[in-house]
C-alpha cells in the first residue's frame, strides 16, 4: 500500500506550486529527502516544476537507463518524464487554504520559503 502525500512550494505570497506524490510519503522518507536534498528556495522549486512524482529520491536529474520500470536508485520518478502521461504539471494556486482545500492526501508538506514543514 502506498502512503500518498502532496508537496508544495510557496513562490511568494500569492502563488503555490503543489504536485501528488504517490508512494512513501511518510515523514520518515519524503520529510528527510525535503530536508535533505531540497532544502533551498531553487532546489525546492525545481521539484515540483518536475510535476507529479511517482517516488522522491536524492535527486532530479536523469541517468542513462533511468524510467519508470528501471528506476536508477538515488534517483526521483516522475510521471511525465519517466512513465510518458500528460496532465501531471504541477498545481498552480494563489493561497495555501486553496491548496488544501483541493487536497484529500495522508501526508502535506509546505515549503514556506525558508523551510519544509508538515502540514
């Protein structure tokens, strides 16, 4: 069973980037790659630009043979990119209350601009 989460990126006071994780998105994994590896305003921003993620890893980037069927270990799995599907972009919205409102996920981190929090 997988542990959904959303992951969203607050660009200023009134634009949010969020996008669907779907598998591990307990603290214990994504909060610690968030924190770890996405821990600036670019790096933060540059996640969710990737659009929905199928699984969070240490990075963005895509080594030869890397795609949904043989992910790369070290390497995150994007729907759009790694599986081929459209409509995965990235939520656009103008207030955190919007991005919740529109969100039904087990797990919800914000970065704030600062920091990774668990919302």
């Amino acid at each position: 069973m997988s542990t959904h989460c959303s992951i969203t990126v607050k660009v200023n006071d009134e634009k949010f980037y969020s996008v669907y994780c779907h598998f591990d998105g307990h603290p214990s994994h994504t909060f610690k790659m968030l924190s770890n590896y996405y821990n600036s305003q670019e790096k933060a921003e540059d996640l969710v630009k990737m659009g929905d993620i199928s699984f969070i890893d240490k990075s963005i980037e895509c080594p030869y043979g890397h795609y949904f069927d043989n992910p790369v270990k070290g390497y995150s799995v994007f729907y759009k990119r790694d599986r081929g599907e459209d409509s995965c972009d990235p939520y656009i919205t103008f207030s955190y209350e919007d991005v919740m409102r529109n969100n039904n996920q087990e797990w919800n981190y914000l970065w704030d601009g600062d920091k990774w929090v668990i919302k």
